[in-house]
C-alpha cells in the first residue's frame, strides 16, 4: 500500500486537473480562450494513476484531452494557462494551445490534434530509450477512437516485436465526439487487440487510480525489464461534451447518471477517508491549497502578455 | 580521382556518419543484412554496425516516420529509408503534420534532427504507384527542408550534411541515379543547403534542373553547343532552402531561363521557382519562362508512354531554342 503523503499527493493532483478544467470551463464560458478546449473532467485518474508509476525522467505523450496529462506529469498550472490563453508566458509561446501542451522538461513529449499520431512517436521514443540504454519507459495516451487508427496498429506492433519500454494507455470513454465505441468495434474490451501483437492487454477500472496506478506499475515494470509494451485499457468516462459546446445530448441520461456516481475524485475522497488514512479538515486543507494555486495560475495567464505578432515567423526551423 | 557510384557514395556517407557519431542509426523495410536495401544503399551497414543500428521494419510507413521523429526528439538521429517516394503518401500525417511541425506548435522546445532518404523517379516501368516525383509537395511544408542530389559527389556531401543538421530532412533521390558512377574525393567534405551549383556555364539560356534532370538538361546543353547556343545549367542541390540568388544571378547573366523538372507541371517545382523569377527578376527576362515537366499524367507502364510523358534532351532542346529565338 502506498504511504500517505502519496495518497495525498494524488488526490491533490486529481483535484488539480478537477478544479483547473473547471476554471478552463469557465474562462471559456466567458469568452476568454480562443478556439476549442476539451476537457478531462471525470477521467482524472487514468492521468495521475498513470504518472504515479511514472518516474520523473520517464516519457508521456498525449492527446487533443490533454490537460491532465500534462499536470500529471507534473507540468505548470500556470504556463499551461497561460498557453490555453494564447499567451507569450505559455509552454509553446501561444503557438500550439490547449491541443498541444508540452513540457520537455518534465518528460512531457506533447500533445497532438491527430488523432492516433502519438502512438508510432512513443514507439520511437521507447526505441531511443532502447539505443541510449536508459532505463526510462514512455506513456502513450490516447483514446477509444483512436485505437481505430492504422498507427494504433502500425506503433504497438513495431514496440512489440523490438520489446520497447511502452505503456499503451487507452483511455476508454467509449466515445469518440458522437461516435459510440460499440458502434465501431465488435469487441467490448479494447485491450482484447493486445492478442494480436503477442503482448499483455489489461483492461482496468479507470475511474479507480489504485488499480490504474497498480496496472501502470506492474506494466512498467516490465518495460524497464526489457521485456516489451502493454495495452492498458482504462475505462472511464468524460464528464463534460466533447468540445466547446458539445452538450454530449447523444449520451442516455442514465448511463451519464451512473458514471457520475463512479467519479473518480469522490470515489478516492472516500476510500481515504474511509481508511482512516485523511481527515475532512485535511481535505479541506487541500482544496484551499489547489485553490490559490489555481488562482495564481489565472491571474499570471491573465496578467501575461500576448506574444509579439512577430513571434508567428519564429521556431520553424532550428 | 576515384570514381565511385551514387549509391555508394550514399553508403559512404552513412557509414562515416554512423561511424562519427553513435546516435544516428537508420530504420527501414528491408534495409538489413538480408536485402541490403531496395536499392543497396545501405549495403553492408548492418555487419558493421549491428541490427540495432541497421533496422528492419515491418511494411508500415507511418510508424517508420514516427519512430523517427520519436527518437528523434528525444535524443537520437536517425536516418528513415522509405523503399519508393511514392509511398511517403501513407506517412504523409507523421511528415508534414508532425515532424515538420512539432517544434513550431511546441514554441521551440525541441528539435527533429532526423532524415527521411527516398527515390523519386520514372524510367524503370514501374508504373504510376512507384514512379512519381512529388518533391513540390514537400516544399509546400515549412519545418521541413528538401535535398535533390543530382551527382554521387552532392549525394555524399549533402546527405552527411542532412545527417548533422536538426531538422526533419526529406533527402529524395532518383531511382535512375543509383548506378552514375562519377568523381567522388575520398577525403571527408560536406555541402551546404541552400548553395547551388553551376553545372555547366553559360550566357545565352539558363536552365535550372534538378536530380536525373541535371543530366539530361548537360546533354541538351552539348547539343546545343552544336547550333551555337551557349546553356549555363543551374543545380539548386536543395528545394528548400532555395537559393534564389545563385538562381537570379544566373538569369541576370542570360536573360532566358528554362526550368526542367521531372514532376507534373501543375503546382509542381518549375511553378515556384518561375514565380520566383517572375517576382524578383522579371527586368532582366528578355523571353518568357519555359518549364519542362512532365505533362499532368500519373506515370504509365508501358516504356513507349513512360518515355513520351519524361522530359528529354530533345524537350528540352526545343524549349531552349524557343526562349532563345
Ligand atoms: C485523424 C483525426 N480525425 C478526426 C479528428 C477530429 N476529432 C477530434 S477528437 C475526435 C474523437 C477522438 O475520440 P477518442 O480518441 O476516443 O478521444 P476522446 O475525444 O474521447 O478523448 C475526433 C474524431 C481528428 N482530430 N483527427
Ligand atoms: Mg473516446
């Protein structure tokens, strides 16, 4: 079992991505981020359980729904504001925004609007790892619509057969904008393709970050060992519609009614409590502490400058 | 001087390269021990530096490419063989949407020091899915740079130079070239991008060319020494960056310019770079600009009409005689 200051620490870091995807909800609302956010609301602990088994050195990749995996990572709240406001202060300078946060610093490779792009560029960050004889392993988000790509195909069975250090993280919230997962696959479990590459397939709880965090452990593991990618399926839910103003009114109300009684953050807020292991006045404790971050975080993406016209013509090439 | 093959000389470049620095290693279908590669360039790599360094892959560009760019931001520099230019089309998303753009969409935090080598070309009736020269397309995409190595000497030069560089590099070659053997020196030299080559000097008509249509633009030029005309052939040895200068230069000198390119006219590669021309250089024109290219076909089979849709001497010839009267 893990010890309390890293059960703290995730449901801090869940509670992070809650309240500053609820904050990019509302900036958005308010007419201040331009273009399109996705939010993770409700899938929070695919992220944090994920990078839990991660070490800092190690590698993500991410998607179009990227918020959280970049604080997972443990990424700035504040640049990544920042960035989501097309600010000069933000991770890419205002050139990339809310689809494409990355972080090199914290091993955070990027995110990508193409869906299904990321997983042949995780493979190639795990044969690197591989020729550099490091012992990091590489993360590669990515979600139930995207495994319908040909790069899902082409980028787990290249891993496969040369055993690079890869968590493939499905991130299965069994839509993809409208499109229902059952819809486009026959099969239930997504994980079932793993077969297919000779590799492990392990669907888990995704809104339960102890057994993501422990799925993720064990198939880090066995990356560091040399012994080859995982297909992580971790079913979860999003919360909110897909994009701007999706009202997501193509999903029974039922089914929304019965994942959010699975939500993720309020599940572990119990169990720790439960435990023993946190008290409320704790609790409290840190939601007051993610609050003024996530202030601070707003007020310096606010207060930022935007980038110089000019900065357009910059970082094509170096 | 020893003379030495294109493909050899690309084996030399990558075998010295390899030898300098550890971090470059090349990826490709059947570029290994067992075949070599399609067209032998990477002949005997894999015996000297090992099946980790020399990899074969399975039949899937996409992944090839993103393999690349993923070792590529995270440390490595590798060298992606895709067998036909034609087939780069199924890693298009990795080439044009994430190589060429991830440093720009992530503000400059890294860098894609990897190179993508492929042949271009018609004139082995191989037909339309293996033929074309699509080289225009990959111009169109900033983030990325674009190397046309016409002889063995700039095939070596500029692919050790390509290798070095920190950018997503499209290095195309032509299938037709692989066997030229001509003077290569054995001591270590690079080209730089951006740097034409005058080819063959001249006053009278320019003509710029690139790749295996540097050789037919020499041949027309030495015909039509025979009726007077005295041709200055122009190699840019890289689309992108262009060297306008050494291309302007030329027409300043001349006057009349004929642009010989073998790939489909429209939008094609002789469009930029008469645009080019037309824009800064117009003053000096004393005729209209000529392009030579192939007509907007995809390329046929059968050698009687894959030769009538190529650019020859003959083509050329007549374009040049036209610009000149
Ligand atoms: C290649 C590609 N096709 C279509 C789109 C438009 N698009 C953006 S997100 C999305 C759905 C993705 O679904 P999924 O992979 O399940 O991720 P989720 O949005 O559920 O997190 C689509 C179709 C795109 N961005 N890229
Ligand atoms: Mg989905």
């Amino acid at each position: 079992m893990l010890d309390k200051s890293r059960l703290l620490n995730i449901y801090r870091k869940m509670l992070e991505i809650r309240y500053f995807e609820e904050k990019v909800f509302e900036l958005f609302g308010r007419n201040l981020i331009p273009g399109t956010i996705h939010l993770y609301t409700g899938q929070e602990a695919v992220a944090v359980g994920v990078c839990l088994a991660l070490h800092p050195q190690d590698y993500i990749t991410s998607t179009h729904r990227g918020h959280g995996h970049a604080i997972a990572k443990g990424a700035r709240l504040d640049r990544i504001m920042a960035e989501i406001l097309g600010k000069k202060t933000g991770y890419c300078k205002g050139k990339g925004g809310s689809m494409h946060i990355a972080d090199f610093d914290v091993g955070m490779l990027g995110a990508t609007a193409v869906v299904g792009s990321a997983l042949p560029i995780a493979s190639g960050a795990g044969l690197s790892i591989k020729l550099r004889g490091t012992s990091q392993v590489v993360a590669c988000f990515f979600g139930d619509g995207a495994s319908n790509q040909g790069t899902f195909h082409e980028g787990i069975n290249m891993a496969a057969i040369w055993n690079l250090p890869v968590l493939f993280v499905c991130e299965n919230n069994f839509y993809a904008m409208g499109t229902r997962q059952s819809s486009v696959m026959l099969i239930e479990n997504i994980a079932e393709r793993a077969v297919a590459y000779g590799i492990p397939g392990i669907t888990v709880d995704g809104n339960d970050v102890l057994a993501v965090y422990e799925a993720a452990l064990k198939a880090a593991k066995r990356a560091r060992e040399g012994k080859g990618p995982t297909l992580l399926e971790c079913r979860t839910y999003r919360q909110r519609g897909h994009s701007r103003f999706d009202a997501a009114t193509y999903r029974p109300k039922e089914e929304v009614e019965a994942w959010l009684k699975k939500d993720p953050l309020k599940r572990f807020q119990a169990k720790i409590i439960d435990m023993g292991i946190i008290k409320m006045d704790e609790v409290y404790q840190i939601e007051q502490d993610v609050i003024k971050i996530l202030e601070d975080a707003v007020i310096f993406a606010m207060e930022s400058p935007f980038p110089e016209p000019a900065e357009a013509l910059k970082d094509i090439y170096a | 001087m020893r003379q030495i093959t294109y493909a050899e000389a690309l084996n030399e470049a990558l075998h010295e390269e390899m030898e300098r620095d550890e971090k470059v290693f090349i990826l490709g279908e059947d570029v290994g021990r067992f075949w070599q590669g399609a067209f032998k360039v990477t002949k005997g790599l894999a015996e000297v530096f090992g099946n980790e360094r020399v990899r074969d892959t399975p039949i899937s560009e996409s992944a090839i490419i993103g393999v690349a760019i993923g070792a590529a931001i995270t440390g490595m520099r590798p060298v992606a063989e895709i067998m036909f230019g034609d087939l780069t089309t199924l890693a298009m998303d990795q080439i044009v949407n994430q190589a060429a753009k991830l440093r720009y969409m992530f503000g400059g935090q890294t860098k894609v020091p990897m190179v993508v080598r492929t042949p271009f070309g018609a004139g082995v009736s191989i037909a339309a899915h293996l033929s074309q020269s699509f080289e225009a397309w990959f111009m169109h995409v900033p983030g990325l740079k674009v190397v046309v190595p016409s002889t063995p000497y700039e095939a070596k030069g500029l692919l050790k130079t390509a290798i070095r560089d920190d950018n997503p590099i499209m290095f195309l070659e032509h299938k037709l070239l692989y066997p030229i053997k001509k003077e290569v020196p054995k001591e270590e030299y690079l080209i730089p991008f951006g740097k034409a080559d005058i080819k063959r000097e001249g006053k009278d008509v320019t003509i710029i060319s690139t790749l295996f249509m540097v050789h037919k633009a020499l041949a027309a030029s030495e015909i039509l020494a025979n009726d007077g005309i005295d041709v200055e052939v122009v190699d840019p040895r890289t689309l992108l960056p262009l060297d306008k200068n050494a291309l302007i230069n030329s027409v300043k000198k001349t006057g009349r310019v004929v642009i010989v390119s073998e790939d489909c006219k429209t939008a094609g590669v002789g469009a930029e770079i008469a645009a080019l021309i037309a824009e800064e250089a117009l003053d000096y024109l004393d005729a209209p600009i000529i392009r030579v290219s192939e007509p907007d076909t995809p390329i046929p089979f059968s050698p009687i009409l894959e030769q009538f849709v190529i650019p020859d001497e003959r083509r050329i010839s007549n374009a040049v005689k036209k610009v000149v009267h």
